[in-house]
C-alpha cells in the first residue's frame, strides 16, 4: 500500500509544492481567500472531484467529493488556507491546505478499491470566524464518518491529537460622556475608566482561576485625545478554559469584573461576541491510535501529546463526528 501511496505522491509533489508556495505568497485573511479557493478546487477539478463552491452559503468555502461506486464510509479532510494580519502565513495554512488536497487525491484510489466517498472540505476564517461552527451547526457532518485536519508545526516530531481549549470572544463596550478634560472634567464620565478598571479586575481574578484557564485581551479603542474625556472605550478579550461547562463558570466571573468596572466608573457597559466561539476539542481515541500506528510504522520516531492552551472550530466538529487535529 505505501508504495502504491508514494508512486501517486511522486506525480503530485512539484504540483502540490507549487500550490503551497503560491499561498505562502498571496497570504489571504478569513473569508477573503478567494486566491487559494481557485487554486485548490482546480486541483481537485483536474483530479476529477465533483466541486461545490459557496458552501453552507460561505463564500471562499468548497466542499469536493469523490465516490466510489462502492458503498464504504465517508470521510472527510477538512482544509484551511486563512492567513493572519500583518503576518501572512505565520500559522502554516498554506501547507495546511495543500496536505488536505494531497492527501484527498491520493485516498481516491483506495476510495475505488473499497468503497466509499472523500469529502474535501475547505473551511476558511479558522483564524477569526471559524467556519467549522457554522457548519457544524448546519448538519454538515451529519453523514460524515470520520473528519481528520492535521496542522504544521515546528520540531523534528509529531504531536497527538488530544484536546484543545473552549473559547469566547468578547468585546466590552464601555459608553460614558466626553467633555473637556483640562476645562470641564467634572462634567464627563470617562470611558476610558471602565475598560482600565475591567484590565485591573481580571488581573486581581487571575488568582482564583484553574491553571489551564486563559483570559487574555486588547483596548481596541482608548479615546480620540488626551484632552478630552472618552466617551466611548472597547476592549477585546479572549476567555478559554479546558471545557464549555468549565468556561461557562469563567466567563461569569469575567463578565462580573466588566460589570463593577462599569459600576465603579460611572459608565455604561455593553458585552458582545466579536468573533466565533469555540468548544473545546474531544479527539477520537480509535482514530488517533490508527493514526499514530501509521506514521510510526513509517519510520516517525517522536510522537508527543499537544498542548490544549489554544482554541480551534475543529472542536465544534468533534461533537458531532469522530475528529482528530494531529500535528
């Protein structure tokens, strides 16, 4: 079988390497990546995939399939191709999404051999919006067997798929009144005071929260000058804790902050999600341990466990399908 599977790779590579160079260079961010859509659904189109774009009515998505005319399990190869601001492809999707499409083309023959369907699916925005959400929500997976993405990473060793953090994204809107703040200061409630309060009180929180829990976040807006009294200061946060029942506890100590720095400063406090949410990843033991049962019998030596301090929408997937995120 594997020689068979490194005689298909050798056709593919120096097409395969092309495409990943091509997004290393055109870096897209989430639900812009209209460059690397047309770049891998060509790919899969030459390969002979059925394509379907626009799909679960999100732009730069794709679903491609290939069945066989045998019955068999449906297996889905989710791909990513989001870049970050500024950066480009510091999170590695480019080579994400050209090990999805590698990977689909060359299960195809087995897929005619045993039966079967490969589903491709591109996912955009993992990034910020985290398409795997919405279409999770929308019954996508619902006649999906099995779902695998594996992710780059750096070392010379693969990392297990083992669980990721449940994640909310909050921005904290915090309304006062301007004024003059050098002639009448009196007259404002200071914005700026609630979001500074907000930063203090979870500060004071961290030491009554699970070592695995995470709050982290930004002031998106502090004012316009530094002689006028703000009336308008948002901060951005991320709250993550290892699961949804454990963050669900998290985020109300954290809202509670939001709301006496909002008391304290006179302000009024609007809270809102900014991005997608995320549950936390649940990996499929008998999947991972057929997984890592392959790549050691290809010679891999090091297989570490990943570490669950970031977030992913793939464990959205995991709730409702048999999912594994290796490194």
């Amino acid at each position: 079988m594997y020689s068979k599977l490194e005689s298909k790779y050798d056709k593919i590579f120096q097409e395969l390497k092309r495409i990943n160079r091509f997004m290393y260079d055109n870096p897209e961010l989430g639900l812009r990546e209209f460059k690397a859509l047309n770049i891998l659904t060509e790919f899969l189109k030459e390969n002979n995939f059925k394509i379907e774009t626009k799909f679960c009515n999100i732009e730069t998505a794709f679903l491609a399939t290939y069945n066989s005319t045998k019955k068999g399990p449906n297996i889905a190869i989710l791909a990513e191709y989001d870049a970050l601001p500024d950066i480009g492809h510091g999170c590695g999707h480019n080579l994400l999404g050209t090990t999805s499409i590698g990977a689909g083309v060359l299960l195809k023959g087995f897929v005619n051999e045993y039966g079967g369907t490969i589903s491709i699916i591109g996912t955009p925005a993992e990034e910020t919006f985290g398409t795997k959400v919405q279409m999770a929500k929308n019954e996508v997976f619902k006649d999906i067997d099995l779902a695998m993405i594996v992710h780059p990473t750096s070392g010379n060793y693969h990392l297990r798929s083992t669980s990721s953090q449940a994640m909310e994204a909050l921005e904290f809107k915090f309304l006062g009144k301007t004024s003059h703040a050098a002639g009448s200061p009196h007259l404002g409630i200071n914005a700026l005071d609630g979001v500074i309060n907000l930063f203090n009180g979870i500060n004071a929180l961290r030491q009554q929260i699970l070592e695995s829990d995470r709050v982290h976040g930004i002031i998106k807006n502090g004012g316009e000058a530094a002689n006028i009294i703000p009336d308008l200061s948002i901060a951005h946060f991320y709250v993550r804790s290892k699961n949804r029942k454990d963050l669900l506890s998290l985020l109300k100590k954290v809202e509670n902050c939001a709301y006496g720095a909002a008391l304290s400063s006179g302000t009024t406090l609007e809270i809102s999600n900014y991005e997608t949410s995320f549950l936390n990843l649940i990996t499929n033991k008998t999947l991972m341990d057929l997984y890592e049962k392959q790549l050691l019998s290809l010679g891999i030596e090091k297989m570490k466990d990943s570490q669950s301090s970031g977030s992913t929408d793939a464990g959205d997937v995991s709730y409702v399908c048999p999912t594994i995120h290796p490194y």
